[in-house]
C-alpha cells in the first residue's frame, strides 16, 4: 500500500484545498492529512486563521478524502511523521516548491498544482470589511505599529494625526500615507478605528472624542492616568457598542498568553510572589519630561502591573513606592504591594541598570521569564528537582505590535466587547495605581 502525507491549515476550506487533496491521493492508496494546531500557527505567524483546529479537521474529514487525520504542532514534526506512519509520498502545493526537498532523505516529495485564484486569506479578506486604520502620534512607536500592521490582514492605514502638521507630513511621505491632519475632528471623519499613540496626557481627550464619534479604539499606555476616566471610557465604549483596548503588547503575546494559562492551572502551585522589573539606560528626552507626564511609573508601570493583576487580581491591600527623582520624573521606582494571601514588586529604572526578568513564585515551584520578559519569546518553569523543569519557546515577531492589532481588528470584526487577555477591569485598576502615585501617597523620595 502506497501512503501519502498532506499538510495545511485548511481554513475556510476551497476548492483549492479539495484539489490538493484530490491530486494527493490520487499519487497512492492511502491519505494522511496533518492539519495545523491553532498555536502551531501562531507561532509560524499565521495569525488571523477564522476556524479553530477542531472546525478545520472536520471541514477535512466531510471532504470524505483523508484516510486518515493527524495534527501537526511543531516544526520538524514532518520527518517524524514520514518514519512513524511508513508514508512513500509527501506531497504539497506549488507554493512551496523546493521548501521541502529536505524530506527527500526520507521518502518521495512531490509538488502538485496549486489552484490559481483562490486561498484562505483571500476568502478571510473578501469576508471581512476592511478597517480603515488612523494613527495618532507620529513618534517611534507610530514607527513600528505602521511597519507591524503589514502583518495583519484586514486593516488598510489611511489617515495620521499630529497637531504639528509638518512632523505629520513626513510621517505620511515616509510611510505612504493618504491623509494627514493636525485636528481630531477631521481625523476622525476618515477612520472607522483609531491607534492612540501620542503623548500620555492626551489618551483621554483623544480616546474620548473618537469613541462619541462611533469609532473603535486602541489606546496606548498609560492608559490614563486616573481611575475614573480609564472606567468613563469603557462605559462609553459599552454603550456605544465599540471595541476599546489597552495597547499594552506584552498582554497578546503568544509566550505571555501561555505563561498566564499555565500558571492558572496550577502548575507551579499557589502564587505566592510576582517579581518583576524594567530598566533603560536610554530613556528618550520626552520619557524625561515632567511637563509631558514623562517618568518611570507612566512610562513603564503598566507592564509590571500587567502579570501582578493577572495573577493575583487588582484587589490589593496595600501598595508603596520609593522613587529616586531627577527634574520632577521618577527616574527610579520600586514599588511593593501586598494581597491577603500574596506579595508583588516591581522596580523600573530610567538611567538606572537593573535585570528585566520576572519571576512568579509558586509553592510548587516557579517561573522564570528572562529579560526583556515584556517581549518574551522564552520561559522556564523551575522546580526543587531540577530534573522536572521545563523550557518553553515562542515566537515574538518583529517588534510584537502584530498580535495587539490582531487581537483588536478580530474583535471589531466578532464584535467583541471583552477584552480576552486583559480584562477592563484590570486597565482600569491600572489607571488606578498611576493615579495613587501621582497623589503622592504612599510615596518615599529618595535623594
Ligand atoms: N493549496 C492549493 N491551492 C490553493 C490554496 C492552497 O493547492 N489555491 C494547497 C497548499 O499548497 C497546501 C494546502 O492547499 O498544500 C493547504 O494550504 P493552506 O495553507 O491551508 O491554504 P491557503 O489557502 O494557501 O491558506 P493561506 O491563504 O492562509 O496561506
């Protein structure tokens, strides 16, 4: 009997994938599909596939072709595969002709015809209205959410925002943008959602307006800098039927999202301490500005606070700083809080060296995240027998802004108002902390 392997993702399943399958079988007596797990194809970058794993192996199984089904979860997996069921041909379409001759060594490789004119993207795309996407601010993280969003299908960037309209124009010419505008009310008119990346004391206003005009909204941190605006917002975002998100990258990370799963379900037992910290030594002029909100907590805070409430929730009972200040910023902060059953500190450094690792402690053991942890793409869980510990590896493409676009153009696309991967309730709390800081309360300054 003659075996033949096929892989893909088969989403929103075509012609094109019936073809394929067809012609493969066709090549032998037997037909063995291997179909992409969700997170398999995340970490390969495919990030907006529609079906879920277990709707893609059944669109594969009604085609009444497979033999047999097998999921594919990790790379190299094809050669296993080829030795443990005995296959004779791999066969794969024309789009990836010469990727796989490496199998050669272990059975016959074989390129069929890909179907001209149709594919899963284009199917994903048809389906889906196109987000015109404005950008407000025009500074390096403008930079890079333009350069990530190539990555992300469904949005098309057509308008930017700077009071300066100058600085807009060369931003606009460097990236091909469309249309350029120094006032949000006009801005406003030309999107359908907004990315808020200008200075922190202008999220509010800028976030608020846009939201009364009927446009979905992800803003960057700090989201703001006081409680009751963080929760206006939101409100007004639930009544208004818009999708409102906290820009914080670290939250949509495939390492970070997993990280959160595993120590849910117990892993490393009961948390008992978050550590975390974040340290430049090559904080931006702006960073340091006091008339800019400018400092370590509102630069940086909300990604310590990110895992901290994750893990142990937002209801604290206590929480302190030290600050070691320079110009009215704190160039240096450390901060503790205490839970009724747990402890969490961070430090943030700007100008001041620190380690960016995170650690959550555990009573079964721990994890550990080396820096920079707010990028993560790897992770160690750790034990007293070091025999059991684990390492845990990811991808964190290109500047990690993909996955935070993705996640908001797939809630405005399913219209969902939960934030999957960092309640509201939590941003809000976040905004909370900012706003303790800012009271002075709590507050040790150090010369
Ligand atoms: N395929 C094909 N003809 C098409 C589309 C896909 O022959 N028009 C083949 C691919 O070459 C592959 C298999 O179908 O062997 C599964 O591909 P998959 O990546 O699931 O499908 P695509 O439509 O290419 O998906 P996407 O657009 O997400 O890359």
């Amino acid at each position: 009997m003659k075996k033949v392997i096929t892989y893909g993702t088969y989403d929103l399943l075509h012609q094109g994938h019936l073809n394929l399958l067809r012609r493969a079988k066709a090549l032998g007596d037997y037909l063995i599909v291997g179909v992409t797990t969700d997170n398999f194809d995340i970490e390969r970058g495919k990030l907006n596939v529609r079906n879920n794993v277990m709707e893609r192996i059944k669109a594969v199984v009604d085609t009444g072709l497979a033999d047999q089904i097998i999921i594919e979860e990790y790379v190299g997996q094809k050669i296993d595969d080829i030795q443990k069921y005995g296959v004779d041909i791999f066969a794969i379409g024309s789009d990836w002709e010469g990727k796989f001759d490496y199998l050669k060594e272990y059975c016959e490789v074989v390129y069929l015809p890909r179907t001209e004119g149709v594919s899963s993207t284009q199917l994903r795309e048809e389906s889906m209205p196109t987000i015109k996407l404005g950008i407000i601010g025009t500074g390096s993280i403008a930079e890079r959410m333009v350069l990530e969003s190539k990555y992300v299908s469904g949005v098309e960037l057509t308008a930017v925002l700077n009071p300066n309209i100058s600085e807009a124009k060369i931003f606009a010419e460097k990236y091909g943008i469309e249309n350029v505008y120094d006032n949000i009310e006009e801005f406003s008119k030309a999107v359908s959602a907004a990315y808020v990346a200008s200075p922190h004391l202008t999220h509010y206003c800028y976030t608020k307006y846009l939201l009364q005009q009927g446009k979905h909204v992800l803003n960057e941190l700090p989201f703001t800098l006081a409680e009751n605006e963080a929760k206006e917002l939101f409100d007004l975002a639930y009544a208004q039927k818009l999708i409102l998100m906290d820009a914080i990258k670290t939250a949509y990370s495939p390492a970070f999202r997993h990280l959160i799963t595993l120590v849910k379900s117990g892993l490393i037992g009961d948390v008992v301490d978050v550590e975390a910290a974040q340290s430049t030594l090559e904080p931006t002029p702006r960073k340091l500005d006091a008339s800019m909100a400018g400092g370590g907590m509102t630069e940086d805070a909300d990604f310590s606070l990110l895992p901290i409430m994750m893990l142990l929730g937002d209801n604290y009972n206590s929480i302190s700083f030290v600050s070691k200040m320079k110009n009215g910023v704190d160039i240096y902060t450390r901060c503790m809080m205490t839970y009724h059953n747990a402890t969490a500190s961070f430090k943030i450094g700007l100008g001041i060296k620190t380690e960016g690792d995170l650690v959550i402690s555990g009573t079964k053991g721990y994890l550990y995240v080396p820096a920079p942890w707010w990028k993560p793409s790897y992770f160690e869980v750790r034990f007293e027998d070091a025999t059991k510990n684990k390492k845990y590896f990811y991808s964190y493409e290109g500047e990690g802004l993909r996955y935070e676009l993705q996640e908001f153009v797939s809630n405005i696309f399913y219209g969902r108002s939960q934030n999957r991967h960092l309640p509201h309730q939590l941003t809000v709390s976040m905004a909370k902390v900012q706003e303790i800081y800012k009271s002075g309360e709590h507050r040790i300054i150090i010369e």
